[in-house]
C-alpha cells in the first residue's frame, strides 16, 4: 500500500499538482453527488467544513476538477444514436484549428487525437441514422480530412468517471 502511495504522489506531482488521499476521497464523494453540501462532503472524509470547502476550491484551481456538470440521458433528449469515428487524414490532425473545427460541431462529444491507423477518434451523438450521416458530411468539411470508418453502438453496458483511487502495477 505504501508504494502505491507513493506511485500516486509521484503520479500527481509530474502534473503540478498534489492530490493526496484526502483529496481523493472528496473527488469520489463529489462523483456520487456534486450537488452535496460542504458539510456532508466534509463529514464523508473527516475534514471540518471549512477545511473541505478549501479543499475542493484548490482542486478546481489546479484544474483537477474541470467542471461541474449534470448528467443527462441522451435518449430523453432525442440523442439516443452513439458513434464512434476514426478519422483518416493526409495531414497532422492536432492542431488548434482541427480542434476548433471539430468544436464547432454540436454532435461531436469528445475528439482525441490517436495513434494507429487513423488520426483522430471523434465521439458523436445523434437522434437518427440520418443525422448521423449529416454529421459524417460536416465531419468531412474538416480540413485534411480523407476519409472515416464508423462504429454505431447498438447498446452501452455503462460509462464511468475517472476513478481517483487508481490501481498502480
């Protein structure tokens, strides 16, 4: 356990930044319910309420946590179609403006840029096949790119969070 430990902080120090166990229970706790108070996230890690509120505030400044967020069930919104892209291109994808590119299409959910036999992988949400297939043309509109394998999800076990205690082998 020790040098689990210690392979964490040695994890987290290469980023600028400290997180200790702590920290990680407030991340964990804040997962389950980011809508709970100071005091309860506090009495989950036995911190005074002052002491978690700093806590949490310091993690958001380092950029630990990114953001505050709610989480929606696509399908209740008319996004129930999951696809993931790769994206072929005759040219270096991860620049800024790729990234904006990609950005400025309301259907793509995350871009990465990837090694393997394409250049990105392009996360996309849709009510229907047939927006699907508009994004894929806007998809093409992106400078550089030549071309795009798809993988339409037919159904999702789960999706998770980072967990904050991660397994160091």
């Amino acid at each position: 356990m020790a040098g689990q430990q210690s392979a964490l902080a040695d994890q987290t120090e290469r980023k600028g930044c400290r997180v200790d166990d702590l920290d990680r229970g407030l991340l964990a706790a804040l997962q389950r319910d980011a809508t709970q108070s100071y005091a309860a996230l506090a009495a989950a890690v036995g911190l005074s309420t002052g002491a978690a509120h700093e806590r949490v505030r310091k993690l958001r400044e380092q950029g630990v946590i990114r953001r505050t967020t709610v989480d929606v069930d696509p399908a209740a919104v008319g996004r129930g179609v999951l696809a993931f892209v790769l994206v072929e291109a005759n040219a270096w994808m991860g620049d800024r403006p790729t990234r904006d590119a990609l950005a400025a299409l309301p259907e793509v959910e995350e871009a990465h840029v990837i090694a393997g036999p394409a250049s990105l992988l392009v996360k996309i949400r849709v009510g229907s096949p047939e927006q699907l297939q508009a994004a894929l043309r806007r998809l093409f509109q992106v400078e550089g790119v030549t071309g795009t394998q798809t993988v339409v999800v037919l159904e999702s076990f789960f999706e998770r969070s980072p967990d904050p205690y991660p397994a160091t082998d």
